[in-house]
C-alpha cells in the first residue's frame, strides 16, 4: 500500500480507543497528521495526563499500522490536553501588584522576538528558534503574546484547552519540547479578539505570571507587529534580558523595523541580533537564485546600530507547508538547509549565554 493520507487515516481508523471504544480517528486523538513528501509520517495523540499509561500500548499499535503501509518513518508524539473545563479567565482584574519589571519564578531569561510590520515571518522565526533551542538541550518555553493574531498553536500542532485546577492558575500545553501558552487556545480558530488595551495588558501579565511555566533556560515572547501596548506591557512589568528583530529586507519592512528598534532602546531592552528572513529564493526547477525582497538591507541595518546579523533564512516554501502543517521545519525536515540555518541562531545564542 502506498502512503497516502487517506491510507494513513484509513489505517489509523482500525486503532480503538479504550475510554470511547470507537477508533482514535473519531474520538479525536489525532493532531497534526503530515505525510511528508518522502512518505515519513507524523502526528500527534492528544491524551489525558493520567491516562498516559492506558495510552501507550494505543500509541504503539498506530505506529505499528502505519509502518505496514510502508512509510520509511513514523513519529507518533503523545502529548496532554486539558479536560472541557471552563478556561480561566484572563481579563484584568483589579490593580497589578508590584511596579517595575519582574522576573517570572523558575525562568532563567526572556527573549522577545520582534518585527516593525506584519507578515515578515516574526512568528515562523519563533516557533522555530523554540523547537531549535529545545534540540541543543535547552528547557525552552515559548509565550505567544500576539494576541490579536495567534499562530503558535497551529505552527506547533497544540490544540485543547489548557486546565486551570484551581480557575487561577494556567497549565501550559507542551510540544517537540517546547512549553507553549496562547490566547489562542483560549479562543475558537474563527473567534475574533475584540480588546482594547487594558484587557490586552491584563492577559499578557496573567499569562505571564499564573502559568506554570516550570524551569526554563529561556521563555521566548513572541510578540505583535509594531510598538503597542503588548510590547510597553512586557518590558515594563517582566525583566526582558534581550529582543531580536525580524524583518524582510525590503525598504518598506525595513521602515517598520526601525520604529521597533527605538522602541525598544526607549524601553532599556536590549537588542541581541537582527534576523533577515525571506532573504533570497532559489527555484525549486532550475536552481536560479533571486532576490525577491531585496537582499543585503538587514545586515546594513545591523552593522549601523552595532549588533550581529544572526541569520538570513531563505524564503522556501518547506517552512511554510512544516507551520500550516503544524509541525516547524526544524522538527520536519531537521536535516534540511532551512532547519540549519535556524539551528545556528540557537547554536550561536546558546554559545554567547543568550538562550
């Protein structure tokens, strides 16, 4: 048999369920199913923390039914997701306590990813550089701040609801060895965010201290484009140890990117390196390299504030189809150019004691 999707989800559909006692396919087990271009399969199992003994011979037995197909490789990653308990509230409540920035208990560093504009790859570059930190050993959590457009959760294949046992403290989702948190898990893929700035500083402070992260080396804020409440909100209340800014080599992007460097030179965050993303894109049929963007504007700008340029990652359209599908290049196609050239970034912030 060929390994198909529909192969895969025909075989999995044999798999039963012990708690509904229909197959894992109906009773939503399954998350974030991808059948790579080589044939190598990869998915997730959602299952309750305490059934995660039940689940393990279930977990084996998908595995098992896929190889048969003849897929080259399977990864079946089971992961947790919460009970339909009613979310915890995240609107403001009251007055904040203490003034001035704070550390968050157990996390070691914040690092904020950044871009002047929107659609310049800001969060792509997150959830890779997360998944990235997490191969090279590092505890990593990854906070996705940009509420008025969360991507997190469907760039790391997390769904569910995260639990909250006592309705004020938040437990995180977790995947590919990242500790994620989002208001996307809070709302519906269609449900619009309609916050004015009080309600957006209340969420982002709650997530950031009633979560249990747990010990991490490093929390990644991924942050909304421009120089909002959001990015005042972090610097202000939680000690941000540096920012990196993303952007597209073009002139316009670049324009936007600027604004976001004074930003955070007014807020006293510092700026550890600038990411050219979209650099340049070589044709998949004849090998020709071209510049679509423009090339070469990011690593002037860096030179001209004095900080490094720590990538330029090529516009390919692999990471695009590894976010859709929920899993980012650097777990999909770990072996792959793209997936290098986020794991320099992390090799190099890891070396110079950033992450």
């Amino acid at each position: 048999m060929s390994t198909t999707r529909d192969a895969v989800l025909t075989a999995l559909k044999t798999i039963t369920d012990p708690v509904s006692d229909t197959d894992i396919m109906s009773a939503g087990l399954v998350k974030a199913l991808t059948v790579g271009d080589d044939g190598a399969v990869r998915f997730v199992m959602e299952v309750s923390p305490s059934q995660a003994e039940l689940y393990g011979p279930v977990r084996e037995a998908a595995e098992q039914a896929v190889k048969a197909l003849g897929a080259p490789s399977v990864s079946v990653v089971m992961t947790a997701h919460s009970t339909p308990a009613a979310p915890p509230d995240l609107k403001p409540q009251r007055k904040s306590e203490p003034s001035g920035p704070q550390k968050i208990p157990g996390v070691d560093r914040i690092l904020a990813i950044a871009s002047g504009k929107g659609g310049v790859g800001k969060s792509t570059v997150a959830s890779n550089l997360a998944c990235a930190l997490a191969a090279e050993g590092r505890r990593v959590g990854l906070l996705d701040a940009d509420v008025y457009g969360p991507s997190q959760p469907r760039m790391l294949g997390v769904s569910g609801r995260p639990a909250s046992p006592d309705g004020k403290t938040i437990l995180p989702m977790r995947n590919f060895g990242v500790t994620m948190m989002s208001i996307g898990l809070m709302t519906n893929d269609d449900q619009a965010v309609v916050w004015r700035g009080p309600m957006l500083m209340g969420a982002l402070q709650q997530m950031m201290s009633q979560v249990q992260w747990g010990a991490l080396d490093v929390l990644i804020v991924d942050l909304p484009p421009g120089t909002g409440d959001v990015q005042m909100t972090l610097a202000q209340k939680a000690h941000v140890d540096g920012a990196i800014v993303v952007s597209t080599p073009q002139d316009v992007a670049l324009i936007d990117a600027r604004k976001g460097i004074d930003m955070f030179n007014q807020l006293k965050t510092p700026i550890i390196g600038m990411i050219e993303n979209m650099s340049t894109h070589i044709c998949s049929n004849c090998g020709h390299e071209e510049h679509v963007f423009g090339h070469g504007g990011v690593a002037a700008e860096a030179r001209k504030i004095g900080v490094p340029l720590l990538a330029e990652i090529p516009l390919h359209l692999d990471i695009r189809l590894a976010a859709d599908g929920g899993a980012p290049v650097v777990i999909s196609k770990p072996d792959s150019p793209q997936a290098e050239a986020f794991r320099a970034v992390a090799r190099q912030l890891v070396a110079d004691g950033k992450a």
